[in-house]
C-alpha cells in the first residue's frame, strides 16, 4: 500500500473515532443534560464523519486500488501528498472556523478541502482507464 493512501486511510480512523466521541457526547446530553453548550459540536460532528472520515477514506482507497500506470508508477506521489496535506488542513481550518464561528476562515477550509480533493482526483485520473481485451 503506497504511503499516502496509509496516510490517508490511518487520519480518516482518526476521525472516525473522534466523530463517534463527539455523536456519543451529544447522545449522552440528550439522554442527561449535564452541558447544554455540547449541541454546538453538531456541526463539527458531521464536519468531522463526513469530509474526515468518509471522503478521506474514499480518497485513500481509490490512490491504493486504482490499476497503476504502465512501469508500476501511481503517478505524481508528491502531488499526492500534497493534495491530501492540503485536505486535512482544509478540514481542520473548517473544524476551527466551524467552532469560533469565523465564517471567512471557513470559506478557506473549503477551498484548502476541494483544491485537496481535485489535486487528489488530477493524480489518479490518468489512472482511469477501460479494460483492453
């Protein structure tokens, strides 16, 4: 498995288990209300299960599984790594923004996470080929 796709796999667990701690403290408020102030992590919540983990991981597995080009390469590996930096800090600059409720820093996030994904998807796409018989 290249190291990106690693990389990638390995932080979108992360977040995983970070938006199941954060789902469990927003079930546990409603059954008991010990910190009402916790519904302001629903945001970050789905933020967090949604572009961290989900998309993250698609990410990861499509750079791994998709056919190599010819001579075994997976195209431009720093670009790679660069791509999925630039997701993970547009995640985490949306999760900030999300939380002070800086609306400009989270029109960056958003950017830093869809120039990171089209980055990612620039990499592979002369990768997608149909099958020659």
């Amino acid at each position: 498995m290249p190291a990106t796709s690693s990389w990638m796999i390995r932080a979108s667990l992360a977040y995983l288990v970070a938006g199941f701690t954060i789902g469990g403290l927003l079930l546990a408020e409603k059954g008991v209300s010990f910190w009402p102030q916790a519904w302001r992590l629903l945001p970050l919540h789905a933020e967090i299960l949604i572009t961290g983990w989900l998309v993250q991981l698609a990410l990861g597995v499509a750079f791994w599984i998709m056919p190599r080009l010819r001579g075994g390469q997976r195209g431009d590996l720093q670009l790679s790594k660069a791509a999925a930096a630039a997701y993970n800090l547009g995640i985490l600059t949306s999760l900030a923004a999300l939380w002070f409720q800086v609306p400009a820093a989270l029109a960056a996030g958003r950017v830093l996470e869809a120039g990171g994904a089209a980055f990612f998807l620039i990499t592979i796409w002369s990768r997608v080929r149909t099958i020659q018989r």
